[in-house]
C-alpha cells in the first residue's frame, strides 16, 4: 500500500477549491475545512452543524484518540462556513448526504478525493491527503514541528516529519545537492 501524500503547491490548492466549488459547496467545504483543521477524516465527517454554527472554535472528542480536541476556525474558513451553513439550513451533520439526514461515510470522502485526483491528475491522494497538506503548510509557514505534534497527537518529531512528507523531501534535497559520484 502506498502511503499518500500532502498538496505542497499552494496555486493546486486554490485549483482544487474553485474546482470542488463549482462541483459541490458540501465537498468544496469537506477540503476546504479538512485542509484548514488537521482533523482526521472521520472527525470531519461526523461534524455536526452546531459545533460550528456561530463558533470561533471547534471543540470535539476524537473518534481515534478519545483525546478532546480544541482548535480555531480560521476568519476565511468561517466567512466560506457562514455561506455554506446557509446553503444547508437546518442539516445536522455538517457533510450529508444528499439523500438524506445521515452524514457522508468515509467511502465517500474517499471518493471525492479520487475525483480530484483523476481531474488534477495527481499521485497517492487519499483521505489522509487533506490532514497532511495542513501539516504540510503549517511546518513550512510557522517552523514550529513540537506544536505540530500535539496537533497531531505524534509521541516523535521524526514521526510528525515523515507524515507531512518532509523526511522524503530532504532526503531527495540533500541527495540532488549532492549530485552523486562523477
């Protein structure tokens, strides 16, 4: 099995979000939030629609950790949230499906992403995909690795580093700044 990958290019990023916009406000949201919060797929599948509506945070109980779990909705996340949730009305789950009350499945966000994988052509994308480009972009733009590990609940920097794809990364820099044996 082949482990996937993060979105490292910020203009794919804003492609997709126009691309998933246009396609469906609920799976442009499910990206959007996912790539925004680090949360694991099945923490944002089963959102409710009164753990955000009108909130600057977002307090859950992981599915995975049991752990609670505290974490900001950003401005720019929250002016798309606010549209959405008017989009949705009264919904329970935040991400529904469209035939009726229950929230998407996990099969179902995996879906989506396949769908963006195919129509962007991109490799190893995956549920996990949208936790990883958070982390991703966050150790690149704020260099804080022990504060990305507690987001992520990692016991390891090495563990944190290898998830987001930057252990890879280096090792192919470091390797191409070396060029070999001539």
């Amino acid at each position: 099995m082949k482990t996937v990958q993060p979105i490292k290019d910020k203009k794919l990023i804003n492609d997709i979000c126009e691309y998933l916009k246009n396609k469906s406000s609920r799976d442009y949201m499910l990206f959007y939030i996912g790539i925004n919060s680090g949360l694991r797929i099945s923490d944002l599948i089963n959102l409710k629609t009164y753990q955000v509506r009108n909130k600057d945070f977002i307090n859950i109980t992981e599915k995975k950790t049991g752990k609670e779990k505290l974490f900001p909705i950003f401005p720019h996340v929250k002016a798309e949230l606010e549209k959405y949730l008017l989009e949705i009305k009264n919904n329970l789950y935040l991400f529904q499906t469209k035939y009726g009350i229950k929230n998407i499945c996990r099969h179902r966000a995996y879906q989506i992403l396949k769908d963006v994988q195919r129509e962007f052509k991109l490799d190893l994308i995956g549920t996990h995909t949208l936790r990883k480009t958070f982390g991703y972009h966050y150790y690149l733009d704020v260099k804080e690795l022990a504060t990305l590990m507690l987001i992520f609940n990692h016991s390891s920097e090495t563990t944190t580093l290898r998830y987001i794809g930057m252990s890879q990364e280096r090792i192919n820099n470091s390797l191409m700044k070396w060029g070999g044996i001539k």
